[in-house]
C-alpha cells in the first residue's frame, strides 16, 4: 500500500514539473523572438548614393529616438558596395546593412581633332574633361568609323564608370591628307569710336576667314574698356582653327563726351 503512495505522488510530481518546463521553453522561445527580431524598430537596409551622407538616425523607424554607429564601424560612400555597420540605440545594439548605390553617369565634354591617316586618335583623344565620383572611367568609341575617305567623320564617345552608367557625346574627326599649319585672318573695322555711356558689339564689323574651316569664331578680350570713362582702350581679338592655328588682333576703343 505505501509503494503504490509513492509511485501516486511521484506521478503527481512528474506532471506538474512537465507543464513547468513546457511554458519555460515557449516563454524562452518568445523572448528570443523579440530579441532577435528587431524589424519593428531599424530598418534592415538603408540606400544612399554614391558620395552622399548618412547618419545612424536614418536606420531608425522612429525618428524621435537617439542612435550612433558602433565603435568600429566604418562608414563610407565613397565605393558602391553593401557594407554591414553597428548601430547602438539604447538599450539596443543592431546590425544593418549600408548599400551604396552609383546611379549617375560620368559628365563628359568632347573636342573635335583634325588627325592624318598615319596618326589614327584613340577615343581618349577627343576627351576635353570627365569627371566621375566613382572616379573609375573607362573610355571607348561609342561606334566603329572608316579613314577610308578623307573630310569630316561622325565620331561617338562613351564614357562608363564602373557601376556601368554611361554617357555618350559625339564630335568629328577631321581627317586630311596634310595638316594644315596656316592660321586664320581677321579682318575688319577693329577700332571703334562711341560716345560716353554707349553700348558696343565688340565683334561687329570684323570677319574671319581660313583656309580650311569656315566656322571658326572671333573671341574678343575686352576687359579693359571703360565705356564710362573717356579715353582710349585696348581690345584683343583672336580666332583659332580647328588644328590650333591663331591669329591675334588689336582694336582700339576710343569713348568721347558728347558736345
């Protein structure tokens, strides 16, 4: 009779110690949960462009709370990448990720060349200026060209960093059969007379001419002119061809009082 007492209690025990471990385990399971799953407060992943600026703030989903990178994170966005970085909001620590994305294409500016058959440019040639933030560009022609003929060529020119953004520009190869080394003419009235106050177009009455372009622009100089102040000014005039040849000219502003 008392054995079976025993075994009674023993099975009563037994029964009450498995409920005990089974709400320990599933308030352990719950617990981790919200431990490990902070979705409802940072954002696993924030985006920002290549060079652009980022704070710890921007991974929380509350902006009214504080936040600092962990010591030992190292924020850049300088390269396109994924990087992992330590945020530390109070109490909490977390580990998001950094995506640096590169969605703008490299800013190119073209030139024309004038080239014989014997000196064929390559495309970096025709490059005046690119300038990338990735600072990583390549440069190619855009499409194939023949020299089979001589005169003016339509020439592409693409620029691709490495995040694969492109920009295309077009120009001419100018190909001769001899470079040209005579430089333009400028003719005309140069010197000009105005009374005090007048308004003057520097480059009217003067012309260009060379013997192979017939595009080529006058550049005035005209910094020195008082248009307020009697007296004679000096303008400097040039025009250059497309091979580099120049030709410079001096006109005189003389500005007079009314009588």
């Amino acid at each position: 009779m008392k054995s079976n007492v025993r075994k009674h209690k023993k099975s009563k025990r037994n029964r009450l110690f498995i409920p005990l471990i089974a709400v320990a385990l599933v308030c352990a399971g719950v617990g981790a949960y919200f431990y490990y799953d902070y979705s409802n407060r940072v954002y696993a992943k924030c985006q920002v462009e290549l060079g652009g600026t980022v704070e710890p703030t921007d991974f929380l989903k509350d902006t009214t709370k504080e936040a600092s990178f962990t010591q030992g994170t190292v924020v850049s966005t300088a390269k396109a990448g994924e990087y992992l970085v330590g945020i530390e909001s109070k109490p909490f620590t977390y580990e998001c990720t950094l995506e640096v994305d590169d969605t703008v294409p490299p800013e190119l500016t073209v030139k024309e060349l004038t080239r014989t058959r014997e000196e064929a440019p390559a495309a970096s040639d025709f490059v005046v200026e690119v300038s990338d933030l990735s600072g990583d560009v390549s440069i190619y022609f855009g499409t194939g060209f023949s020299l089979d003929s001589y005169g003016d060529i339509p020439v592409t020119i693409v620029a691709e960093d490495s995040s694969g953004n492109k920009t295309e520009a077009n120009t001419i190869l100018h190909l001769v059969q001899e470079y040209d080394i005579e430089p333009p003419v400028i003719e005309g009235q140069l010197d000009k007379t105005i009374y005090v106050g007048d308004s003057i177009s520097f480059k009217r009455d003067g012309v260009v001419t060379d013997n192979v372009d017939t595009d080529i622009e006058v550049q005035v100089d005209s910094s020195y002119v008082d248009i307020n102040t009697p007296g004679q000014y000096t303008v400097i005039y040039t025009a250059t061809d497309s091979m580099g040849n120049m030709d410079l000219k001096e006109g005189i502003i003389t500005v007079i009082e009314q009588t």
